[in-house]
C-alpha cells in the first residue's frame, strides 16, 4: 500500500476513483442530467447537434514527464472544443473514456478532471460522463457536442477563388515548445501559470494550447465560406480546405511576419533564425487555431486576421507567395 496522502490508481476501487473525479466535472447550461447513470442528458435546442471524437495517446501525443494531467486535461478539451467551434458551432457537453495504469498517481487523475473542467466550462461544456478503464498507458478519448444555434454548418469544401484567407489564434508557439522542450532548452516549469522568463509562452503554448473558441460562431455569422480546426500545420491543413473545395490557396508571408517575430527567441535559444520560425509557423500543429475563408467584401469577424487569398486553380493546393505548390510535414499520426 502507498501512502494515503499519496495514492496510485490500484490503490482505490473504480468507484472510489469516480468519486474522487466527479466533483471536479461541473455541468453546463447544456447539461440536463450528468454523471452517475448509463449516459448522460444534453439540450439540443437546434434539433441538430455538432459531434466530433479525438484521442491523446501516452508517448505518442504527450509524455509525462513534460505534461501534468492538469495538462493533458486542457489539451484534451481543446482539441475537441476547437473541431466543434470550427463548424461554427458552440461547445455545449464533453464525454470523456480515460485508461489509466495502475502506478498512476490519483493525483495525476484528478489534475486531468481539473484541465477538462477549467477547459470546458468557458466555452459552456460541462463533462457529462465517461468510461474508465485500467490499461498499459494512458490514453485520453474525448468526444465533444455542439449547438449551431439556427446556424448552417461551415465546412470545407465552401472555399471559392476570390475569397479572403484568415486565421484566429496562435500559429507556431505549440510548435516551438515542443521544440524547445525536446531539445531541453526549456523545462515544464517555464510555462507554468505566472513563471517568468521569455521561453514561457511558447512551452505553455505546447502543454496547455488556448484556442480561439468564439472565434468559430463568429465566423459562420460573418458569413464564412469554408473553416477547420488547424491542428496538424497551416500547410497540411489550409491543403484540406483547398482539396475539399476544388480551389487554390495562396498563403501571404508578409501577414505572418508578427508570428515570426513572435517566435524567434524561441528559434534563437536552439541556435537557430527566422527560417525555423517561419517553419514553425508554417508547419507547426497543435495551436488549435481556425482557418476560415470568407467572400472578398466580408468583413472579418473578431480575432480573424487576412493570411492568404482564394485562386481558382487546375490542381487544387497550396502556395506561399504565388510560389510554387507547397506541403509541410505538419503531424501525421501514422508517421515513422
């Protein structure tokens, strides 16, 4: 037996670890009936709901010895509440299937309650319940809903040539923590709530991502033509909306020019310039922004800055500047 004061999940029965969990998961507006019975009751006012699924896997998304459960908590949230705000959708609920070892600390799971909780509630979603399994690592699976309120869903494919390219969020801090993390020119700590120190900004970026949520309602009010969740590099993803649409877009560096700037102290403690910053910028996943397009006499929504330009094109992709076709390595779950 471990410590009382400091106990490992095969040290509580299931039960005892839901009971510890629960009252960390406030519900929401949305939240008719919560935790505790076979599933859970949300309000669809819309007579539609917004439903989309993501999993974190232990050394394949996050390793702990750089992220908390707190961490991973707000990750996990995040990643689902920016698929739901990027059909213009706002979040209402999550449900949450988590895998834990034994060897876990409790602690590490009730920080993971706490993340999802202070992730979700803002955005007005309320984990409504779950599943909890024992397992070799742990694994996070979130599903999260949404509302249009009376609102057509934004897709993809809606992109035409002449409509304007714009983007809410960071672009390239995820990027740049992880890479600082990696290399161990930075710690965890550095981004932890209130540290100080210039590295800070971009690991918090990495542990604990901030997506523009109200950005996607606004977007699909202002009109948006198409939008997605940019989570695997401007790149790769503006490429999905060129490919949906049948378009091309042309992305703009001299409107990147703040986040490169942003980023360099990053690039410099690596030893590194501008280029790996652009790259970041370029190529980095994970900031959970919104990539929407919007037609040319549109005025765009708050937090949405221009980035690029629609162009009818034989070869739907993505240029840089009217080069030539451009692709970044962006995340790939499958990659070696």
């Amino acid at each position: 037996m471990t410590d009382a004061t400091h106990p490992l999940v095969r040290d509580l029965s299931e039960e005892e670890l839901l009971a510890r969990i629960f009252p960390l998961l406030p519900g929401a507006e949305a939240t008719l009936l919560g935790p505790g019975d076979d599933a859970a009751v949300v309000a669809a006012p819309d007579g539609r709901f917004v439903v989309t699924t993501d999993v974190l896997v232990e050394d394949r998304h996050f390793r702990r010895r750089w992220s908390t459960g707190y961490d991973v908590g707000v990750r996990a949230a995040t990643a689902n509440l920016a698929d739901v705000a990027a059909m213009g959708a706002r979040p209402t609920s999550l449900v949450v299937s988590l895998v834990v070892p034994g060897d876990l600390p409790v602690g590490w799971v009730t920080g993971l309650a706490r993340g999802l909780a202070d992730a979700g509630t803002p955005a007005g979603a309320g984990v409504v319940g779950g599943d909890l399994s024992g397992g070799d690592a742990v694994v996070v699976a979130v599903t999260a809903h949404g509302d249009l309120q009376g609102r057509a869903p934004v897709t993809r494919s809606g992109a035409r040539a002449g409509d304007v390219v714009a983007y809410a969020g960071n672009r390239g801090l995820s990027a740049a923590g992880l890479a600082l993390l990696d290399a161990g020119a930075a710690a965890p700590a550095d981004g932890a709530p209130g540290a100080d120190g210039e590295l800070g900004p971009y690991v918090g970026g990495y542990l604990r991502p901030d997506a523009p949520l109200a950005a996607g309602p606004g977007a699909a009010t202002a009109g948006a033509t198409a939008m997605l969740d940019v989570s695997d590099g401007l790149l790769r993803d503006a490429g999905r909306i060129a490919r949906a649409s049948g378009v091309g877009l042309d992305l703009e560096t001299t409107a990147l020019a703040a986040d490169v700037a942003r980023l360099l102290p990053a690039a410099r403690a690596l030893g590194a310039d501008a280029v790996a910053a652009l790259g970041w910028v370029l190529s980095g996943g994970e900031d959970h922004g919104l990539l929407a397009t919007f037609p040319p006499d549109a005025a765009l929504p708050a937090g949405f800055r221009r980035v690029g330009r629609v162009l009818a094109a034989a070869e739907p992709g993505v240029t840089v500047d009217g080069g030539e076709p451009a692709t970044g390595p962006g995340w790939d779950h499958f990659a070696g």
